[in-house]
C-alpha cells in the first residue's frame, strides 16, 4: 500500500489513545487485539479442518473431499493480491471488517452446508474473508504502530501464527469426535461476532487519496488460470487424464497463466507486481517458498487420511499424532533466528530442507502397523527441521526490496504461497485418488493398493522438498547482507507475507 493520507490521528506516532470499556487504551493495541483475533481464527481454521477431512469425505460420500480445502486456498490466492487495492479504495477498516464479517458469515454457512456442493462453495466465501485480512490487517497493524515500535507489532502477529496450527489438529479433533463435524465452522462464529463488535466499534477509518486503478485482467486471469489448472490436477484421476474435460481445462489454465503474465508486465498499474521477480534473492526465495509449501501443506493432506482412513484412527487421535509438527517449528525457529547473521540464509534453508526431506523419506515406509510413536517423532523432526528453512526464507525474501515495494513484493509472497498449498495438495490428493477411495476406509482386498499410494504421494513429497532444497542451495548470502547485519543488531518485524503459515 502507498502512504497514508489519513487524519494525522490516526496514527500520532503510535500515541493516541481511545476509550475501551470506559478505560483508555493506545489506539495501536486495539487495532493488534482485532488483527490477532482474526488471524488466529484463520489459521486455525484451515488446520482444523485439514484433520477433518476424512470425516467429511465419508459424512458426503463424496471423492471430491479435497476440494473442500482447494476452494478455500484458491480463493486466498484469488483475493490476496487485490486486497492492498481495495483497502487503499474503500478504507482499510471497512474493508477488514467486510473481510472478517464474511469469513464470519462463511463459517456459518458452511456448519449448515447439506451437501459437499455446498460445503465448497461456502468455503470459497470464508476464502475471500481471509484473503483479505492478513494484508490488510498487518497494513493496519504497522499504521498503528510507528517505526521504532514495529518489532514490537512483529511479536503480536507472532502469536497466532505459532498458537493456532498448534492448537488446531487437537480442537479440530476433539469436535469431530466428540461432538459434530459442523462445530469445527461453529466455533468461529461467537469469538468472530464478539471481534466484529469490538473492531467496529473501535477501529479507525483510514484511505488513500487515490488508489489507482482496478486491474480486472489481471484479477480475472490469474483467478482462471489457477483455478482451471488445479481442477485439472484434481479431476485427472478420475476422468482420466485424456479425456476432453482434463484436457480442455488443463491448457485453458496454462494459457490463461501466459496471459495473465503478459498483462502483469505490461499495464501501468498491475495486480501483481511482477516486474519485482526480477530482484534474484526475491525471485528465489518464492521458488523455494512455492515448492517447500507444495510439500509442507501436502503432506498435512495426507497424513490425517493416512491416519484415519488407512489406520482406522478418530480425529482426535489424528490430531494428537499431527500436532507435534507444530511445536518442532516453534522450538527450532527461535534458533533459526539467532543462527541466521552467522550462519546464512542459504545453509540454515538448505540444511533445514534436506533434512525435512530426509524425515518425509521415513514417512514412504509407512505401513499397515507402524508404531504411532514413531510417527508423532517423525512429524516433530520434520517440524523442527522446516522451523530452520521457514525463518531464513522470510527474512531473506526482503532483503533488496525496496521500502516503497515492500506492500506490492508481499502480496506476490503471500499468493505464491496459496498457489503452493493448492497446487501441492491437488497434485497430492490426484496420487490417492488413482489408488483408493478418499470416500471410505479401504476393504481388506484394497489395503496394499491404497498403501501404494500413500507411499507414492508421500515420495513425491519428498522430491518437492529436495527440489526446494537445491533451489536454496543457489541463493547468495551476499544477496541478504543487509537483513544479517540487521539482526545482529535487533529483531526485524515481519512483513505482511510471513503472517501465514
């Protein structure tokens, strides 16, 4: 986003103060108290409902139950990028109050939803929601706060993102199994509610004076594009990879891709500022980013269906097997960020990569039996090793951005990443489906087949992580001087892209 041309008070250096429950309060808490408690119903979201995700394929009878996370995450990478526009248009308030009420209104729909149709569809309505309000919300937060304080609002973005993929799988898992599948979306409607009323009574209008104009190809394009193309991936299995509708959409969305990429680069005032992939350490670091994500996400896909259907384990002790990832990467990313001014970003990722790789390895001798306390180290390993690639990517990713660009570089940032998770978990998801039935558990006769796949899906994994790996392995440390020296000194804030995991 551009500067502000806001009233000056809403900003005053980060000194202004506002009433809350007949108390004065500094303005810049209010706007961290909302962000956060939205963020953190966003990510918890999208890690509750991967755990449930069995459940939902056998509640529906349905083949398609990995769609129930595509339509989210494709409308994430669809509405991400246009989110600094329209809040630069309309007013960041209303515009991340618009986002929280319909990711708010989307949970609700999508806990009365009575058919998979449904289900997708009001699941690409809590997308929007949330595409929305990390950019908008982190632009917000860093309004908020000035400058010298911004450190400080790093740490308060913090919070949801390491908290809520822990508490996810467990929360997801014990609603699945003792109560219904519909509260995993029932729970964020009163703590959303009790947010809308605090940030709507509370938050601050703030606009710019002109915001440029709307680049409808771009946004039309690069939705097509990734839409045609996953659904592609998806269907595959089933329809066959030659037949006419596989094929149609497949080269449909690759040249939708080409043309979105012609306009990106050519119109004055682009969607995405794609012109920034130009700057080496960047344009690295997001292929890194893309394929790390492509297998990070993808084998949270696998694993509860692996756990579930194949093991015959409930959600919750799903969840209790999944959730260890998640503290791995809270305890080795406090030492990535220590290590990252001695060591470099391109060893701290690489190693950390390989590693990952190397535990995902492990995961392709699953078999009927495996010992569950084995798996549950297996998955702290691999969250302790992506805590050393995750913290030195983010860092690393910004290092030559210019400050003016740092708004328009992080939503490529942030799209790329949902276009890995789509993508990954499509490709991932496609792999099973060959193999078995994602609707129900396998019959005795079908167990070796539908181990097969597990096998296979969690091999290509692997070969994402390695590729990730030795895409790292080219990135020049002399490229990141600044961000080391930096951290030397102090602690840098995150920027809007790091907000999601």
């Amino acid at each position: 986003m551009t500067a502000s041309t806001a009233p000056p008070d809403t900003h005053a250096g980060g000194n202004v103060r506002v009433e809350v429950f007949g108390r004065s309060m500094p303005y810049k808490y209010v706007v961290a108290v909302v962000y956060v408690t939205a963020l953190f119903l966003d990510i918890l979201d999208l890690t509750i409902v991967n755990v449930a995700i069995p459940a939902l394929g056998v509640e529906f009878a349905t083949e398609n139950a990995e769609w129930i996370v595509l339509g989210y995450t494709l409308s994430l990478a669809v509405w991400i990028p246009v989110s600094g526009w329209l809040g630069d248009r309309f007013g960041t308030k209303r515009v991340f109050m618009f986002a929280f009420a319909s990711f708010v209104a989307g949970s609700l729909l999508c806990a009365v939803a009575q058919s998979i149709g449904q289900l997708i569809a009001f699941r690409v309505v809590q997308g929007i929601g949330g595409g929305m309000l990390t950019p908008v919300g982190v632009s917000m937060l860093f309004r908020a706060f000035p400058p010298a304080e911004r450190a400080k609002a790093s740490t308060y973005i913090m919070i949801p993102t390491l908290l809520a993929p822990a508490l996810g799988p467990i929360v997801g898992g014990l609603l699945v199994t003792h109560a219904d599948w519909r509260w995993i979306f029932l729970i964020n409607v009163p703590i959303g509610i009790v947010g809308l009323w605090f940030g709507q009574r509370h938050l601050r209008e703030d606009r710019e004076a002109t915001a440029g104009r709307f680049d409808l190809p771009g946004f039309v394009l690069s939705g097509s594009a990734l839409a045609l193309v996953v659904y592609a991936l998806s269907e595959g299995p089933r329809a066959g990879w030659t037949s006419p509708a596989v094929l149609i959409t497949g080269v449909l969305g690759v040249l939708a891709a080409i043309a979105m990429v012609w306009v990106e680069t050519h119109v004055e005032q682009p969607m995405l500022a794609l012109r920034l992939l130009g700057n080496r350490i960047f344009r690295q670091c997001n292929l890194v980013s893309l394929l790390s994500t492509m297998s990070f996400l993808g084998v949270l896909f696998v694993m509860p269906l692996y756990l579930q259907l194949f093991r015959g384990m409930d959600a919750l002790h799903s969840g209790l097997t999944t959730f260890p990832q998640a503290f791995g990467v809270m305890i080795s990313s406090q030492f990535a960020g220590r290590l990252y001014a001695r060591v470099g970003p391109r060893r701290l990722m690489t190693f950390g990569l390989l590693a990952s790789g190397l535990v995902i390895t492990m995961f392709v001798g699953l078999d009927h039996d495996t010992n569950l306390w084995l798996i549950r180290g297996m998955m702290f390993l691999r969250g302790l090793c992506m805590g050393f690639a995750f913290v030195p990517m983010q860092a690393a990713s910004y290092a030559t951005i210019a400050p003016a660009d740092n708004g328009r570089a992080s939503a490529i940032f942030s799209t790329q990443r949902q276009v890995g998770v789509s993508i990954g978990v499509a490709i991932l998801a496609s792999i099973l489906a060959s193999y078995m039935s994602l609707s129900r558990p396998p019959g005795a006769d079908e167990l070796d087949q539908a181990l097969t796949g597990y096998r296979l899906a969690f091999g290509v994994a692997v070969g994402f992580t390695l590729v990730s790996a030795l895409a790292a392995w080219f990135i020049r440390d002399s490229d990141a001087a600044t961000t080391m020296a930096a951290r030397r000194a102090t602690p840098q804030p995150a920027t809007e892209g790091g907000a999601r995991p």
